[in-house]
C-alpha cells in the first residue's frame, strides 16, 4: 500500500482551485465568471435632499412663466405705480402654482416614470425623494401659494385656479386621452397671459391669445413626438391616439394659425404709422423660427423634447429672435411715442 507520503514529488498530481471569480474580469461592473456582461442594479443616486427638491420643481421649465410679462407690458400704454409689482408677483404665483403641479405629476406618475429611459431618472421615480417628502414638499408649496395669493397686489387670480384645477382633472385621467392631453397643456399657457394681463390691467386681445395657444399646442405636440420616439408609447397611454406623420400633421397646421393669428394681431395693435412695418418685417421672421423649430423636430429630432432649450441656447433662433425684438421693440416706441 502507498501513501501519498510515497509518491516522488514529481509525480504527484497538480490541481489547482478553480478561481472564484476569473482573474480578466476582476473589478469589471456588471460581469460574472459565467456570463456576458449583465445590467447591474442601480439604486437611488444621491445628489442630496435641498438639491432633488429643488430638481422636483424643474427650474429648467419655469421660464415659461415669464409668458405673462412681455405680453401684458406691451399693450401698456404708460407704467402706473405698482405695475412691475403686479406683473412680477403674478409670475411668483405662476411659478408656485406650476412647481405644485410638477410635484403632484411626478406622485402620481412615479411607477410609469420608472419604465421611461430618462424621466425613471426623476427624484421620486428614482426613489432619491420619498413619496412621504414629496407630499410634505407639495403641501408647503401649496400653502405658499395661497398665501401669496391672498396677501398679494393680484386680486384677479381665477386663472391660477382654473390652472390648478385643469391640472388635476390631467393627473387624474384626462392626460390619457388623446389630443385633450396636450389641449390641456396648452391651455395653461393661455392662462399664464391671461394672469399677466390681469395683473398688469391691460386688455386681452383675442388674436394674440389665439397665436400663444396654437404656438404652445406646437411645443407640446413636439414633446409628444419626442417622447414616441425616445421611449415608445408604453409610458404613456395616450400616444397611442397619435403616429408620427399625424403629429407632424398638426404640427404643420397650428404654425400655420400661429403666424398668421400673431399678424393680424400686429395688424390690429400696432399704430397705423408702424402696422405696415411691424407686419412686413415680423412674417420673415416668423416664418424663419417655425421652420426653423421644424428643422430642429423633424431632422434633429434628439433635441425636439426640449423646446425651451431649443429657444434659449440655439443660436439661429437667439439671433431670429434678438432681430424680431428690435423690430417689435422699434414697432413699441412708435405705439407709445
């Protein structure tokens, strides 16, 4: 009988252990010894509380609230006391009443955000905000709000309520029904210039309200055109009422009431002195933004979900825009000279 103790070294069997994890892929996220490179499970990415509440409201967004400035101080014929103050406290409270909004959406919506590729990346989608904050958070906005509102030097705020109010009936199901979803959207726009007008006591001109609303169903329906193609219909039930084509459809026919609503109403506001020169010079230029918004859409069709990013950063629309208000602002000095 032979031990081990027996054998010469040189013949004894050499067996190594098996590595536990293979020596190539140490320290390789997502990878295993048995397998391809797998997704590995990402948790809440911590950028800290003050930074994700903040993040909650979308501060990106909230120039859209300046809709009730320039608007309502165009049609001013002087600048009574005070009226800075009532335009700038109407887009306070356009402000805190649009931050409520984002956080009761993103409650509401937290489980569909989730399967979306980037709005799962959300404070509460992504579980950085608790539901429990978030509620607390929206709740102390929504005191916020009714105080500015009621101490404030804006008595005629009904459009903020039915802003509100509008915007609960879309959390609670209206935002899944097709064309009424982004109808709705636009709709609070419309009513940002008609807070604007309130509060500066100017009066509301039909035609110029006709152009903001068909100009933000544009916006809106380019989102919804983004959104089916970045991530598809299934996080969000209602673009299955749309295609591509029909929304580029729509599109083409609210530019064109757009422009033509916003010339007849230079047409009508403008001084006859000035009406023919702010009308010739504004149809290029307005021609130029919506073709160029298109171009942005429909060729480069990444940057179409972002429609304020299109018109705060992109450089032919800055320079569109930058002659336009040399035009109109010329056009203003002649109206009140």
């Amino acid at each position: 009988m032979t031990t081990s103790a027996d054998r010469p070294l040189d013949t004894a069997p050499l067996v190594e252990p098996a590595p536990l994890v293979e020596p190539a892929r140490i320290g390789t996220p997502g990878r295993t010894a048995a397998g391809p490179r797998t997704a590995a499970p990402a948790g809440p990415r911590r950028t800290g509380l003050p930074r994700d509440l903040l993040a909650l409201v979308r501060p990106g967004q909230l120039p859209k609230n300046l809709l009730v400035v320039p608007l309502a101080l165009l049609d001013a014929e002087t600048a009574p006391a005070g009226l800075l103050a009532r335009v700038g406290w109407a887009i306070l409270l356009f402000t805190l009443a649009s931050s409520l909004v984002y956080v009761w959406n993103d409650l509401y919506d937290r489980d569909r955000d989730r399967a979306h590729p980037t709005k799962r990346e959300r404070p509460i989608a992504s579980g950085r905000v608790g539901v429990p904050t978030a509620v607390a958070f929206g709740t102390a906005l929504a005191f916020l709000l009714a105080g500015a509102a009621l101490l404030g030097p804006v008595t005629a705020w009904w459009p903020i309520a039915v802003y509100l109010a509008l915007n609960a009936a879309y959390s609670r199901g209206l935002k899944h029904v097709p064309l009424l979803d982004v109808f709705l959207v636009a709709a609070g726009f419309a009513l940002r210039v008609v807070q604007g007008h309130l509060a500066a006591g100017t009066e509301i001109r039909s035609w110029l309200l006709v152009s903001v609303f068909s100009l933000c169903l544009i916006f809106v329906l380019g989102k919804r055109r983004h959104e089916m193609q970045a991530g598809g219909v299934s996080h969000r039930p209602a673009l299955r009422g749309y295609s591509v084509p029909y929304l580029d459809h729509l599109i083409v026919l609210c530019a064109g009431v757009t422009v033509t609503a916003f010339l007849i109403h230079l047409q009508q506001a403008a001084d006859p002195r000035a009406a023919d020169l702010a009308v010739y010079g504004s149809a290029p230029l307005a021609l130029f933004a919506m073709a160029r918004y298109l171009q942005l859409l429909q060729v480069h069709g990444d940057r179409g979900g972002e429609p304020t990013r299109i018109l705060l950063r992109d450089r032919a629309m800055l320079v569109n825009s930058l002659l336009w208000a040399l035009l109109l602002g010329g056009t203003l000095i002649v109206n009140h000279g």
